[in-house]
C-alpha cells in the first residue's frame, strides 16, 4: 500500500527527468492533478492529460526540458509528509530561492502556489518545493 502518493509521483518526476524520459505516468488523482496544474501554469511541464488505461484513470505528465536537454526542474522535493506535517502562516511566506523557486500549498482556498496564497492572504500547508 501506497502512504504518500504526493511523494510517488514527485520520486517518479525525478527519476524519470535522470534517465531524460519524455514522459511519465501517475495514478489519478484529484490533489496530484492540482498540483501538476500548478507545475504547468509556472512552466515546469511541458503537458499534463487525464485519461483511462485499462479501466483506470492515469496521469500523463510530459517533463520539460531547455535547449541543452537538461531538466527545468533542477530539483523538487516533498515538504510535508504523512508523519510530519509543516504548514506556514501568510506572514512567513516569502519568495522562495530568491524569486526563482515555487511552493506548493494546500490552503482552504485550494491548492496555491506561495504567491498566490500571499495575495489571497492564506497561510496553508507546504505540499512541494520546485527550482
């Protein structure tokens, strides 16, 4: 059984831009599509689809890469987990890795990046961090 599916999908995102795969497949689910949402919208991923593959719904993210072939995701990784949750205050959030990175949050608003959830003035939980 799966604990973390967030983290899954991010440790297959990552594997997969080591190897330079074009693309990469998750399970469906509603907070990794929002989130891979956000990814898209910042410039992270080339494309995202929803679709069924042998009677389940299944995610296509199709990784981006520059024009020396080398990951726009330099590194991304899970902040909040299962075991230990981290969550930030709208005072505490401030441009990650200079302006250059993003975060991901889970506020009651929905799924925000970091800029985002300043403007709309909503702390929440830190679910990833992107550079």
């Amino acid at each position: 059984m799966l604990t973390d599916p967030i983290a899954d999908m991010i440790t297959r995102i990552r594997n997969a831009q080591a190897v330079k795969k074009e693309a990469v497949y998750v399970a469906y689910s509603k907070i990794k599509w929002a989130i891979l949402e956000k990814l898209l919208e910042n410039g992270y991923l080339k494309d995202i689809e929803k679709y069924q593959k042998k009677g389940k719904k299944v995610i296509k993210i199709t990784l981006k890469y520059d024009k020396e072939n080398n990951p726009v995701i330099h590194e991304i990784k899970r902040v909040s987990k299962p075991s230990r949750r981290v969550y930030i205050k709208v005072k505490e959030i401030y441009p990650f890795k200079g302006g250059k990175g993003l975060r991901v949050l889970s506020t009651p608003s929905g799924i925000l990046t970091d800029k985002e959830a300043k403007k709309a003035k909503t702390g929440g939980e830190v679910l990833i961090e992107v550079w």
